[in-house]
C-alpha cells in the first residue's frame, strides 16, 4: 500500500498569496493532520480532521483552515501568506477511533518558501 | 508551541558505540511514538509504545514508556553511519485527536 502522499513537493509563493496543499492518507485511515516544521524544531500540530470533521486545531491564526473530502484525503491552506509561514508542512495520516491504537505515520512534506 | 524537553540536542559517536536519548514531560501521554528525520524528508517511525512500562525493539533500536507516562527513551545499540539523522520522540494525549507532541529532536552524526 503507499504512504501517505502529499502535493506538491517544493512551492514558492509571494508574501499575501494563498496557497493550497494536498494530502492523501494511508489507505484505510481515517484521520489526517496536519504539522508546521520550521527549520531547526520538531513539527507543531496545525489541525486534525476525523470523519470529515475538525477534531483538533492548534495555535495558529485563522488565515489557516482545512477540510477532509468524502475519500477521506485533505487540504490545508493558507491565506495572506506571511515569510514567517515558509516552512515544511506536514501530514500524517492513522486509524484513528477508540478501537485502534494511535500509530501516527507522516507524509514526505511540502516544503513552502515565502518570498 | 508546547514542546518535549528531549536530550541531548546533539550527539558525535563512533560507530558501533550504543546510543542512548530520552523525553521528559510535565503531562501525561498515552502513546509514545520515536521517529527518525532526514534532510528534506518527513518523519518515519521507529516505535511506537502504548502502555505504562513498555519495552519494545525493532532491529538495534529499543525504547521504553516511562512508568510515569511521562517519559520514554530511546536507545540504539552498535551504531552504523546510517544511523545519521535527527531523532524526535512525540507523545499523544487524547488517542482520538492525533495531536503529537514533539521534542527538539536529538541529531545524531556517526564517525565511520
């Protein structure tokens, strides 16, 4: 089976544009989170969606939002983007639900400049 | 953002010496999860443990759930060079939201 896949790789993107990342979970998983990774830290939890619905959402501003289709794949996006936002973000894919162990398994990233 | 307090932040060993890191937390967690990181790649996992006490292997590497559950540690025993990379340890507090808690990271170089 693959891994969890994410879309695109590698975006530069100019201070006040919006950007859209892409994500496919582990077939069979049901939850999909997304981390921010700047350089030199461990990831920071931006949001978790369960069922299609928001489960978790981290410390971050509001320019930042995500939904999960009926296929249970993800987008993250950003608006008004920031330089402080170039960073690799993250998303990690599990079972998720009370009848499974939480073993939480990340994607390759999409590494975002902002220029 | 809330952090592990993971140590030490780096490590230069010789290979074939063993290797030994570890994460503190001021709260409980109810899985513990080691993940290895290389340059420009996302994080794989390496073990996963999800009971108070737990010892598990796979392959050299061995980590333990503190009894606390508020701690882990990690060890790899008779490094090689692809050892090379950097280490995070993650805890999960509520098993249902799948917000992972990561340390520093601990970066480990291996001198052939």
């Amino acid at each position: 089976d693959a891994g969890v896949t994410q879309s695109p790789t590698h975006l530069i993107k100019t201070r006040g544009q919006h950007v859209t990342l892409r994500c496919s979970p582990i077939s069979g998983h049901k939850s999909v989170s997304w981390y921010q990774q700047v350089l030199g830290q461990g990831p920071q939890f931006i949001f978790q969606y369960y069922e299609k619905e928001e489960r978790g959402r981290g410390n971050f501003p509001d320019r930042f939002s995500a939904r999960q289709f009926p296929n249970y794949s993800s987008e993250l996006n950003v608006n008004a983007l920031l330089l402080g936002d170039s960073a690799l973000y993250l998303c990690a894919s599990s079972r998720a639900g009370p009848r499974f162990r939480n073993t939480i398994y990340f994607g390759e990233g999409s590494w975002l400049t902002v220029v | 953002g809330q952090q592990l307090n993971q140590s030490p932040q780096s490590m230069f060993i010789q290979e074939g010496e063993d290797v030994s890191m570890n994460c503190t937390s001021s709260s409980i967690f109810n899985t513990w999860l080691w993940y290895k990181q290389d340059p420009g790649e996302g994080p794989v996992l390496l073990i996963a443990l999800y009971k108070a006490g737990e010892l598990t292997s796979n392959g050299r590497l061995t980590a333990q759930f503190g009894i606390t559950r508020k701690d882990s540690f990690l060890n790899i025993s008779a490094s090689i060079p692809s050892d090379v990379g950097i280490y995070f340890c993650a805890g999960l507090a509520d098993g249902n939201t799948g917000k992972l808690i990561f340390g520093q990271g601990t970066t480990l170089q291996v001198k052939p």
